[in-house]
C-alpha cells in the first residue's frame, strides 16, 4: 500500500509539472501572439543619467518607440556598481516591458568580483543584442595636470610613484569597467591609489573637474565633451587601438612602455530581457535595435563619441557574454582587485 502511495504521489508530482510546463509555455505564446507591444515598454539603466549607458539607451529608445508605435522610456536605477537596476529586471516578469541596458560590469565582471549577487547574469536573462563596444579614456583634471607637470602616461606613473598613496581614482561604480580598468592599470604601472566609486560617470566626472578626484578611467562618449572643452586631460585610450573620436590619442600600451604591454580593456553595453521573455519578442526587438544602429544618423552619432555599434544576434550575444566574464574573472584575480 506505501509503495502505491509513494507511486500515485510521484504520478500527481509529473502530471502537475507537465501542467505547468504547458501553461507557460501557452502563456509565452500568448503575449508574443497578442500584438506586444500593447503599453510602454522600460528600459532600465543601472547607473545615473548622463554616463555612457544612459547616453546609448537614450539614443536607441526614440527609435524602437518608433518601430514599434509604443513609448520605450529610460529609467535609471543606479547603485551597487550597477546591480540594483540589473536585479530589479533580473526579477520583473518575462513579458517583454522591462528590459535592462546591461554592461560589461553587469554581465561581465561582477560575478567574478562580488562575493553574492543578487542575480545570476546567465540564467536571470535572456540575451538580445550588443549596442555597442567603448574604449575607456584615462583622464585628469586639466589644471591639476599642469600643475604637477603631467603631459603623458609616463609623467603620471612618475608622479605617482613619487607621491605614494596621495593619489585618488574615481569610478562609476564597483565592478565596472572603468573601476576594472584602473585596477588594471594599478596592477601592471606598479602604482597605487584609492579608489573612489560613485553611482555612475556623470557624478564622478562632475568631482574630477571640480578637483576632488585625480584620474579616471571612464568611458569614452561620456568624457568626450569635457576633454574637447579642456576642462580634462586625456592621457590614453585603454583599448589595444586608438579611437576614431580621439586619433591624436596615444594606447595605454604605446603611451605605458613596457610595464603596460598587452594592456586592453574595453567596456560594452546591450540590451537583455529577463529569463522567460518570448523568443519572438527578443527577435524583434534585436532586428528593430540593429535595424537602428546600422541607420546612418545613429551610426554617425555613436561613431562620433567614440562607440562602435553591434547589433548582433542572441545567439552571439549570449556567446560574448560567457567569453567577456571568463577574460574579466582572470583580470579581477590577476589585478587583486576589491570590492570597496
């Protein structure tokens, strides 16, 4: 009689499972099949307006709001080097109306530097497309640098060698490229400063003009203006080419010497929706955002600060993003790096 029990609990068990199976998979069907978008859709960024991940979701929204005849808005989350915002998708439901900006700290690098997340970048999400890859730019202060007779990459690692631990460095955040980048940086120059992180680039970069911070490695696009304004010095790309947007400006590995060869560390940012998202829906929206991006007016415009647009499948994506967090686990382990 037990074993009949044990039997007809285990059939109620399968038959329960096989019931849920179908209702979700009908249920997935039936938004994809409804005519999504029928509301606004959001796009999470997880840092402050105005960095390099607000500036790319912003220059993308207008036009996917216009494929699709429903308002796709930004909404910024910041904090916790970008976690807050990336959990708050991780855990919305798989409809298609919450998508998050995500980045190479994101999906990249915080699972290899935080002890617990509190999502998982591979199973919480479902891949859409790679917006766009960014250099980093080490920059300072314009005046501060001509105070302390700093012209390039080499009178920088001088003077921090000189002056030990007055240095400080700012960062949009823990885990970020730009923080990842400057950990690097410390890492292969032999120097050392104290690392500052904000809730994104726009706060970051208003301390380092203001003189309350030294260096950042921040993105590109972001820094764009003010380096072009004078108010900060551009020292070097981190990327292993020079940028289009700033051609007189030397690599990390040309400016560095020896000490800094091999030195390459790019940031990038997609779109991903959370884990259960119809495939039918993450098919359109990858075509609309590529459709985007290889338009002449955008691709113009994101060329011009310094962005290289993608566009690629979920497929690659998903394929980029395991590759991204293996080189980026070896690079927070070889660097020492902390969460502060």
């Amino acid at each position: 009689m037990q074993i009949n029990r044990t039997r007809r609990s285990a059939l109620v068990a399968c038959l329960q499972a096989t019931l849920l199976c179908a209702w979700t998979t009908a249920a997935s069907v039936s938004i994809a099949q409804t005519g999504w978008p029928t509301k606004q859709v959001r796009i999470v960024v997880p840092f402050a307006p105005a960095g390099t991940t607000d500036i790319l979701a912003r220059a993308i929204a207008p036009e996917l709001s216009k494929a699709f005849g429903q308002t796709f808005y930004v909404d910024n989350k910041p904090g916790a080097g970008g976690n807050l915002g990336a959990e708050f998708v991780a855990k919305s439901p798989g409809d298609g109306y919450t998508l998050l900006m995500g980045t190479v700290g994101t999906h990249g690098i915080n699972r290899a530097l935080y002890e617990k997340l509190p999502y998982d970048p591979f199973k919480d999400f479902a891949p859409i497309t790679l917006v766009a890859g960014v250099p980093n730019v080490m920059v300072v202060n314009a005046e501060k640098a001509k105070e302390r007779n700093i012209n390039t990459v080499a009178d920088f690692i001088a003077y921090a060698k000189a002056n030990p631990a007055k240095l400080n460095m700012a960062s949009s955040g823990n885990g970020t490229s730009i923080h990842l980048s400057g950990e690097l940086f410390k890492s292969m120059s032999g120097t050392f400063m104290v690392h500052f992180p904000y809730k994104g680039s726009s706060p970051a970069l208003l301390d380092l003009v203001g003189g309350a911070t030294d260096v950042m490695f921040d993105n590109l696009p972001s820094s764009l203006q003010l380096i072009k304004s004078g108010k900060l010095k551009a020292l070097a790309v981190t990327s292993s080419q020079r940028s289009g947007a700033l051609p007189d400006v030397p690599t990390l590995e040309q400016a560095g010497g020896p000490a800094l060869k091999g030195f390459d560390a790019s940031s990038w940012f997609g779109l991903l929706a959370p884990a259960g998202t119809p495939p039918e829906i993450v098919a359109r929206i990858q075509r609309e955002v590529a459709k985007a991006l290889n338009s002449p007016e955008i691709k113009e415009k994101l060329l011009a600060q310094g962005a290289i647009p993608s566009g690629n499948t979920p497929a690659e994506f998903a394929k980029f993003i395991d590759s991204e967090h293996k080189k980026w686990a070896q690079v927070v382990k070889n660097s020492g790096a902390k969460v502060d």
